[in-house]
C-alpha cells in the first residue's frame, strides 16, 4: 500500500512516500481503507511518534491517527461492525497512523460516519471533538448553568469546546484572536475576549471550570479565575512533564471511545455540531500538509489528506 513516513534524515520533506505491506487486521482487529486522515501538526513531535510503547527508538512511523474510511475486513473476534461500514474514529498512538492506505484500528476505538458528513470533513472530528468531551463532560462534569472559559476557542479543538459546553447550557466564555470573535459567537460563545489586547484575568472571575487548549502563561494565569473548587482541564501536552501537581491533575491525554464517537455523530447529524476543514491535500502532498506549507481555505478546523480510494 501507499503511505507516507516520517523523514528520518531530520530535514524536509518531514514526510517521504513509502510502499509499506498492506496491514491484515488479528483477532480483535479492524481493518481500514482510508478515505480521509486529519493532519495535527504537532504529532510529528510526539513521544508515540518517536518512541515505542517500551520506550526504545520508533523509526519511519506513518501518522495521523483521525480517519474516515470503509471497513475492509475484521477479525473473528469483532462484534458490531461488517466489512462495508463507512465508519470514522482513532488508531493507538503507538502504531502506524492512517496517512496511508489502510490502518488497523479497534472496534472500541471508531463508529458510524455521521451520514451528513463527508469523509474529509469526518476526519477532522475525532481528536478535536473527542478532546473537548472528555475534558468538559467526562471530567469536569460541567452542568447546566455553569459558567467555562475556555482558551483557544476558534482552535481545533476550542471550536468543539464551545459548541459542547453550549448545548450544555453552560455560559461559555473564550479568549480568541480579535478577527475571531464572531466565528466563536456564531458557534455558541456568550463572551469572547481578543487575547492580545485584553487580560482575561481583569475581565473574567469566579469560573466554574477552565478548559484551556494553549498552557503556558496562559494556563498559570488561570487559576486565579477559578472560583473555590472550580475545576482546571488542560490538553497542552507539556503540562504532562511540569513538577506542578495542580497542573498535573488538569492534564490528560485524549482516547478512543466508542459511544462518545457514536454521541458526537448524531450531535452532527442533528446539525448541533459544526464541522470545518482548512484545506484537503492529497496524499502525496502529506508533508506540506504538516509543514503549513499550503494555501488554507479556511482559517477554521483542521487540515485533511485525501488517500486514494482503491479498493485493494
């Protein structure tokens, strides 16, 4: 099959096209024909991409673990699913991704594509949407009436943040870029603060819970919002290596989930949810997609590579 690898040699292309076995899916194992796989720049820098689960040296690794595509074949284990299904979901961080022509993923990890969706759009969803559900509902249990702030509202996960915690009837605040602030209003914000000429703390106390998607300064800023036992999330991923305990606690890394994937579809069919993609490249031009090296068609969502639709 054709995927594309991450360039070993340390300089660009950071993606090099590869002609790699075509995976057969084990006992509990599903096998993908991609369709779509959404592009998170940042991926090419993780541990799971450089290290194995064991810890030694991971080389050539495939990325880009969000799809969209059509069941090709699945164990004799598997229940719930046929070759056939449009489905769309996650793969493990430690295995090859779905920047290439199928990708083993588990039943527990995917669902059913959201019919009003596209398979571009589709692969834009599942590590977005599913990062901001597990951080506001699953974790910070945020309730009706509730008031969130939520940093990097227009970002790719932020925009599923501020839908989510506005169809849970919660008063939703977000920092933003200025040219942002409608975009965010449009999509469920009561109030939306321009980063960059405002201190959120000055306007801003006495939150019900912090959902914060940009770390640093802006996430140490935070907890003085916070009103007593207010609850602090956060996804920037070098929260996990601070010596802060409280930072500690805020962190956590989003999974696969089978029902919650199953949930968020039928919030989009419902038209509740709002999907966006930036641009969609095909696979040979993966590594521009990661390198910011293309023409964007919108400022919103996620960028998306097209794989080819053979069916092998």
């Amino acid at each position: 099959m054709k995927a594309m690898q991450v360039n070993e040699a340390d300089q660009r292309p950071l993606l090099i096209p590869a002609e790699l076995p075509k995976p057969e899916a084990g006992s509990s194992e599903i096998l993908v024909h991609v369709h779509a796989a959404g592009v998170t720049p940042t991926e090419l820098l993780w541990y799971s991409t450089t290290h194995t689960k064991s810890g030694t040296a991971r080389m050539h690794a495939v990325p880009g673990h969000e799809f969209s595509g059509v069941i090709n074949a699945i164990g004799k284990n598997v229940q719930g699913f046929e070759v056939g299904d449009e489905v769309y979901g996650m793969n493990d961080w430690f295995v090859d991704g779905a920047t290439a022509e199928f990708c083993i993923t588990l039943p527990q990890n995917i669902a059913r594509r959201p019919v009003s969706l596209s398979n571009e759009a589709a692969a834009t969803v599942p590590i977005g949407a599913l990062a901001a559900w597990q951080g506001l509902i699953q974790r910070a249990k945020l309730e009706r009436g509730e008031c969130v702030l939520i940093h990097g509202g227009a970002g790719a996960v932020g925009l599923y943040a501020v839908q989510l915690a506005h169809i849970r009837g919660a008063h939703v605040i977000t920092t933003v870029s200025a040219q942002d602030i409608g975009f965010v209003k449009f999509l469920g914000a009561d109030e939306a603060i321009d980063f960059k000429g405002f201190r959120f703390e000055r306007e801003v106390r006495d939150v019900d819970v912090v959902f914060d998607a940009v770390g640093g300064d802006t996430l140490e800023r935070s907890w003085g919002v916070l009103k007593p036992g207010g609850r602090m999330i956060t996804i920037v991923g070098h929260s996990e290596r601070t010596a802060d305990q409280r930072v500690k606690d805020a962190f956590f890394t989003v999974e696969p989930n089978h029902n919650q994937l199953a949930a968020i579809g039928k919030q989009i069919d419902l038209g509740q949810l709002r999907v966006y993609v930036k641009s969609t490249v095909p696979l040979n031009e993966a590594s521009a997609a990661y390198d910011g090296a293309i023409t964007l068609k919108s400022r919103h969502g996620k960028i998306v590579i097209r794989i080819s639709t053979s069916s092998n």
